[in-house]
C-alpha cells in the first residue's frame, strides 16, 4: 500500500488546518498556494483545500488526487523535516498537466525552504 497515504501522513481537522492557515508561512505559486508550517511529529503531513471555486465535483476531486500524487511521488524533498503543508489549488488548477503541476509545487516548497 505504498502508492496511498496514512492517516498519519494527513491533515484531517479543521482546528488542524486554521492553524496552519495562522501560523503557517504562505507561498503562492502559479497555480497553488501553500501553508506551511513545522510540526512536532515525525512526519511531514499533507493537507488540502478544495473550494468550490475550481468547479464541480470531479475538478476538485481530479485536483485533490493530482496535489496527493505531487506530495507522494516528492517525499524526499521532506527527509529530515516535519511539516504540515496545506496546498490551495487556484482556479483553472485541474486544466494543467500533470508536470506543470508538479513543477510549480516543487518550485513554491522550494521558495519557502529558502526563506526559512
């Protein structure tokens, strides 16, 4: 079961998510935006906003998969960190490739690594 994530590996509650949102550094992206803030855990933690504003349903569900995917498939970026990150897709999110996806998250984690 390698290709899904924990419930360890997740941010579940609201009070969880507000946090991060208030303390939690931001960094905008071209397509996303990310909350990130370190966590006393062991493991970084993956957390996801889906608003209505992407569309219907299915775009938001495409996106949650493609951002849990994109988080999945870069753990390593993570090693020897513990962070919670809360990814916010922009509109028009779902309409990207996959790649160009994945290429904006790595770049915007990396923009916020640099600023700490």
């Amino acid at each position: 079961m390698e290709n899904t994530l924990s419930s360890r590996d997740r941010v579940r509650q609201r009070s969880e998510f507000l946090r991060i949102q208030e303390q939690g550094g931001r960094v905008r992206g071209r397509h996303l935006t990310l909350f990130v803030l370190p966590n006393d855990f062991e493991v970084t933690r993956l957390g996801i906003i889906a608003t209505r504003r992407l569309g219907g349903a299915i775009r938001r569900n495409r996106s949650k998969r493609m951002i849990r995917e994109m988080f999945r498939l870069n753990k390593s970026e993570y090693e020897g960190f513990a962070l919670d990150i809360v990814v916010l897709p922009r509109p028009g999110f779902s309409d990207k490739t996959f790649n160009v996806l994945q290429a904006d998250y790595l770049n915007t984690l990396r923009r916020y690594a640099r600023s700490k």
